[in-house]
C-alpha cells in the first residue's frame, strides 16, 4: 500500500509540480489551497507525511502545525516546511513547534524525494523500535510504583520523537493526556513577570508529566521542553479516565506521584526562600545527581542552571567557579563532574 503524502501550498504551479513528481514516485497525494483546508484534510485523511507552506493566506504554516500539534490523531505526522524563508529565527520557530525539516524553495526533485524518504523510514524505524520494546515497556512501568494495570494502556501506544528544545506543551494549553518520558530528559518551567524562566522540575525515563492536568482537568499548569532529543508516549485524558473508573487503585498511585511532585516543589519554594547562593547551588547540583540515576557527572547548560535554582546566570558561573576551586566539582563547558557529593550535600546555608 502506496505512502500518504498531504500537500498543502496555496501556489497552483508548485503545489501541481509538487502533486505530478510524488504521484510518478507512487505516493498516494491529497492536496490542500490553502491552511484550514490543509488541517481539515489532515485530520480526515490521515496522512503518511505533510508538507506546507509558511507563508499562506487564512492560515500559515505555522498556524497548520499548532492546529494539528493539538489533536491526538495528527500530532505525530512527520512535518516538512517548504519555505522561501530562510532566515535563522523563522527555522528556528518552526522546530520548536515541531517541524521536522525544511526544504527551502526552489527544491529539486530529489532533495523532495530524499526529504520525504528519510522522514518516512525514520518514522518506520521509531514504530518498530517501539514494537521491539514492548517488553522494556512493561519493566519500565512495573518500576514506576507498580503500575502494572497501565500495561493495557501503555501497549500498542506509539512513541512520538521531540528534538533537543522542541516545546511539548505550554503552559494553559489545554490538557491532551498524560506523557510518559521513553527516551531522553524534559523539563518544565514558569515564566516570571520579567521574563525570566523558574524550572519547576526536570524529568526523565519512566517520569510522568501532566498528571495534574489529568487529575483536575485543568489546562497545563506550566511549559514542557524536551533538554535532549526524547521519546515520549501519550495516553489521552479520555483513555485516562476510563482507566482510573476501572482500577481505583492506578489513580491513588497517580495522586501519589503528584503528592510527590508537590512536595518537591515546595521544597523549591523554601530553598529560594531562605537558602543562600552556595546553598541554593549546592541542592540543585544534589537533585542534578540524583535524578541522573547517581551518575557523578552530567550536561546542564548555565540557563538551565539558573532556572532551577532561581538564580542569575552570572551568579551561576561565579558560584560554580568557586566550586570548582574547592575541588567540590570540576567542570568542562555544560559538562560538570560532582568530585565531593558529600560536601555539597552538607553545605552550610
């Protein structure tokens, strides 16, 4: 059965070559004027792989993605921008919002051909890899508190793939479900009034994040953005709910976890609250250690840092620098090597 590919280009002679050298190619073509037109398809059509233009009356590009980012069924669809802009920042817009590549026009028939391959078949690779982990699935939640019921939900499910800084909720978005981190780090943050970002928890395989939302039926209480490049799975909340009726059990153990999370935001209220610099620096390099699976060293960049212990970057990199001069760290770029944990645990306030 031939690939589904959606094109969506308000240009007439583009989107006709586009349509003429994928049909020749064997791709079965849906093709849509203009951005509403586009989503409507996508989600009637469901579709292989979607290419789109930015630049677009009634709806853009970035405008298709968002709307489609937004429904389970078409949220992980690779996505290939085709775009005359080529400017840093708008490249960089469209990869947070989940693009997968981008063809800068005019593009040749093979750099189309070639673009659509690759997404394909590492999707292809992504499902199979999921099939072949089935198994890590069910030890991987049985570890997470024993959650052996989710198996039902967790099996079948497909992984979708979030590059390094790829956002995957913000915060007041409506809740879709409950992730669960496969592959890779997430962390999730609140944007001050001034601007600056306060990470409110940083998270890893097997960690849950959303559980809120779920519970309460409440949009997202903050932004989820993947550190490195992740996997992640999504039960939606109606699967969700239908699970908690079923098994009382499985919610108390999800209100458990967010009891958890709470406390250890609390926890970070109190340390920015009353805890020096060197005490603020020394707990969040503790936590870094611990959720690191005791792994004496770890990547962190200086932002990301300050974010989770409130904390000016400049201040960070003074801080660290004195560490590293106490022989309590070492550090080589984003990369920082814990040399004394029982030093840092006990530091004085």
């Amino acid at each position: 059965m031939s690939k589904k590919v959606l094109i969506i280009e308000d240009h007439d002679a583009i989107r006709a070559n586009v349509v003429e050298i994928l049909e020749m190619a064997l791709y079965t073509v849906f093709e849509a004027k203009n951005g509403k037109i586009g989503v409507d398809m996508a989600i009637k059509n469901n579709p292989d792989i979607i290419l789109c233009d930015i630049m677009m009356p009634e709806l853009d590009g970035y405008g298709v993605l968002y709307m489609l980012n937004k429904h389970v069924e078409t949220s992980g669809i690779p996505f290939i921008f085709l775009t005359a802009k080529a400017e840093h920042a708008d490249l960089r817009k469209g990869m947070e919002l989940g693009a997968d590549d981008y063809l800068i026009k005019p593009f040749d028939d093979m750099e189309l051909l070639n673009a659509i391959d690759i997404r394909l078949r590492k999707k292809a690779l992504a499902e199979y890899s999921h099939k072949v982990n089935s198994e890590e699935f069910k030890v991987l939640v049985a570890k997470t508190d024993g959650l052996a019921e989710f198996n039902k939900i967790i099996e079948g499910k497909k992984s979708r793939e979030f590059k390094k800084n790829q956002v995957i909720y913000y915060e007041d978005d409506h809740g879709k479900g409950l992730y669960l981190i496969t592959h890779g780090k997430v962390k999730t943050i609140k944007l001050a009034q001034d601007g600056r970002e306060l990470m409110t928890g940083m998270y890893s395989k097997g960690d849950y994040i959303g559980i809120n939302s779920v519970l309460s039926g409440s949009t997202y209480a903050d932004t989820a953005t993947s550190i490195e490049d992740s996997l992640l799975c999504l039960i939606p909340t109606e699967q969700m709910e239908s699970v908690f009726s079923l098994y009382p059990e499985v919610a108390r153990k999800f209100i458990h976890l967010l009891s958890r999370d709470n406390r250890e935001k609390e926890d970070q209220l109190l340390q920015l609250a009353y805890h020096s610099v060197r005490k603020k620096m020394a707990v969040t390099l503790v936590k870094l250690y611990n959720k690191d699976i005791k792994n004496d060293f770890f990547t962190i960049s200086r932002e990301d840092l300050a974010a989770m212990a409130c904390m000016a970057t400049e201040t960070v990199s003074r801080t660290l620098s004195d560490f590293r001069d106490e022989k309590l760290i070492d550090r080589n770029g984003s990369r920082i090597t814990l040399l004394d944990l029982n030093g840092l645990s006990k530091m004085k306030n």
